[in-house]
C-alpha cells in the first residue's frame, strides 16, 4: 500500500460515507474525466458533469435533513470536491460554489428562508457566492454595491466580478453595504437573489486560462428589486457571515487544488516509468527520483493537514481561520509547483495539448489567487502570532 492509499483511508467516514465516495470516484473516473479535455477545449459550460453529480444527488450532502438534504461529514465533502477536481478542475470548483454559497444560508438563515431557499439546491440547482468586485477584491470591505431598503424591498445597486457560476447560478449568496448604515466594514450585509431577478444582468463570461469551462461572470444590478424577506440575519451582519463562509470555502479551495495535484503527480509517475531515456527508464535516474520524492512529500504532508482541518470542522471547532488559511495556502502552492514539475518531467510532451499535465499546470494557478490572495495568507497567518500588549 503507498502513502497515498494510505492517506486516502485517514478521513474517519461513515459506511455510507465511503459507499457515496467510492461512488464520485467511479462517476469521476469513468464519465467526468473523460471530458475534461473537451470542455477545456470549447470552454462549453459542462451541464452533462452537472446532471451526472446531481443523478447521485451529491448536493443533498451539505443540506439538512429536514430541507430535503441527506447531511453528511465534512471530511467526505472535502473528498468528494478532491475526487471531482482531479478529474476535472472546471467541474470541482462548479459544484464546490454550492456549498461555499449556500453554507452562510444553512449557519445564518431564518426558518423561512431556508425552507424557501435550500430545496432548490438540494434539487440540483447551482448557486454562486457573489463578493469580488471591480476595486474590491482580497480587501472585501472596500466592495462598493449598495443595498438600500425600500419597504418590502432592497434595492441593489452594483457591479461583482469573477463570480464563479454567475451566469447559471439558481441562487446568488450577495454582500454588499446597507445604505443606512455608516462604516466600511458595519454596513456589508448578505442577501439572497434569486434567478431572473428584474435588474441582475450578466455582463460578460472570462475568457480564461484556466477552469476553462467553469462559468466566470462580471454580472450588474441595476436597481435589482429583491424581497427585504432574503435578507440573510440583520443589516450590518455581513461580515461576520462573510467570514464564517471563507473558513468553510478554503479547505474546500485547498481539496480543489489537492485533486489537480494528485491528477498531475500520478500521471508523472505513470510517464516517467514508461519514457526511456539512453536505455534506461528516466525514473532510474537519481535527479528524477529527488524530483518525485520532493513533489510527493509536500502532497502527502498536504493532504494530511486537509483531514486535519476537516477533524477541526466536524468536531465543531469554532476557530479554524489560520488552519484554514495555512492549509489554502500551502495547498494551492504545492499544487502549482506540482503541476509544473509534472509539465517538466513530460519534456516536450509536457507542453502540449494531448497530454493532461498541460491543462492541470493552468488550472492550477487560480488556486493561489482565489479566495484570498496567498500573500494575504501569509499576512493573515504571520499576524496571528503578533502578541497582544
């Protein structure tokens, strides 16, 4: 048994925990990861990988029982995400947003509007949680759209960009600032938007380097009227969900990057134990082996930190914010010099299309750079042990 197989069996999960993963991992293997490559071609948003995840009802996983969910660890969550991300990237990240979306309405929302609002996911619909903004991006306070409430109603006013699933999204988790309410960061509150909303337009989808078919959205609201009943807690709560949600998403960033390193690290493996080289397998030679030692210990040493982080959450720890960061960050960087060193132990293969490792480098990148910055990382990780005087 290697490390990894090892590893795999570290995550303390139920019977049908492991049944439900062993099932992702065959839906993964047999008809997700067959189409990467196609999708990242044509950038074709992959609604066949939607339909297939929701026929196993996978979001059912992370909604309560009594919303018409079937609630599992978060530990086999955070497997899952990985399984679905090493088959395909765009695919991971798509139905990761669900959970990092509708988590805040699950913590943070009344009876009401969870009864309303988290069948429809648990049905199989998409949901997007919209923060980043034009000048306001690893600095969330600085966001400038606006929520001024109108009787029954808010009216949202703004611009977000990059929004993962913005323009398919059923649901839409939105920050902004409560107009009444004076401070940059006491005024941010949350509210849901529903799909097709008079006033929500989708501006434009990037064109990206990677997570290629992975809708990526600029979207508008322009005088969006949306039911004060959607507003998530009170106005002025928004940063306190804004936060609970970015420590629950970065573990869930950090499995997406573990699954495109892993891809990347077995698929070197398999390479560099067929290509010969001066009749010799290139594995035989010492600086290909230091390499492979290298590239494996920093995933193996990061993924055991990941079901550290998911024993945290299941046990109800209330603070996991450094955790959390340490684990995002150090994750999405192994996966990026993964993915690289993968690309380089392919040689010239290794820059071309036909081979994976060339799309995994690229997908790769997004992680160090989505929810939060990994300089800010390292700044949220280093304060933490300023000491108080």
């Amino acid at each position: 048994m290697s490390v990894f197989d090892r590893l795999d069996t570290t995550p303390e999960l139920t019977g049908e925990e492991r049944m439900l993963v062993e099932s992702v991992r065959s839906l993964a293997r047999e008809e997700i990861a067959p189409q990467a490559a196609r999708y990242d071609r044509t950038g074709e948003f992959p609604w066949d990988n939607v339909k297939a995840i929701n026929a196993l009802g996978l979001n059912a996983m992370f909604i309560p029982e009594e919303y018409g969910g079937a609630p599992m660890s978060y530990a086999a969550y955070l497997e899952c995400v990985r399984e679905i991300s090493k088959a395909c990237a765009s695919t991971g990240v798509i139905w990761a947003t669900n959970f990092h979306a509708m988590r805040p309405v699950i913590e943070f929302g009344a009876e009401e509007q969870k009864k309303r609002l988290l069948p429809v996911i648990a049905k199989g619909g998409l949901a997007s949680l919209t923060i980043t903004e034009p000048t306001a991006g690893s600095d969330a306070t600085g966001m400038q759209t606006q929520f001024r409430p109108q009787g029954e109603e808010v009216v949202v006013s703004g611009n977000k960009t990059f929004i993962t699933n913005g323009a398919m999204a059923d649901l839409y988790l939105l920050f902004g600032k409560w107009s009444e309410i004076r401070g940059g960061k006491e005024s941010i509150s949350a509210l849901v938007v529903e799909k097709g909303t008079p006033g929500l337009k989708v501006i434009r989808e990037e064109d990206k380097m990677g997570l290629r078919a992975s809708s990526t959205a600029a979207l508008a609201f322009d005088g969006c009227r949306v039911p004060r009943a959607n507003l998530l807690g009170k106005p002025g709560d928004g940063l306190k969900i804004l936060l609970a949600s970015l420590n629950r998403s970065r573990p869930s960033i950090a499995a997406h990057a573990l699954g495109i390193a892993r891809a990347a690290f077995e698929d070197a493996v398999a390479y560099v134990n067929e290509r010969r080289q001066s009749g010799r397998r290139i594995i035989e030679f010492q600086g290909i082996q230091f390499m492979l030692a290298d590239m494996a210990s920093e995933l193996a040493l990061c993924e055991a930190w990941l079901w550290h982080v998911a024993r945290l959450v299941d046990g109800g720890a209330a603070d996991f914010g450094v955790e959390a960061s340490m684990l995002k960050m150090r994750a999405s960087d192994a996966a990026m010099r993964i993915t690289t060193d993968a690309v380089q132990l392919h040689g010239g293969y290794g820059y071309c299309k036909d081979y994976r490792v060339e799309r995994l480098m690229r997908d790769a990148k997004i992680t160090q750079i989505w929810e939060g910055t990994n300089q800010i990382h390292r700044q949220l990780i280093g304060r933490s042990f300023v000491r108080r005087q």
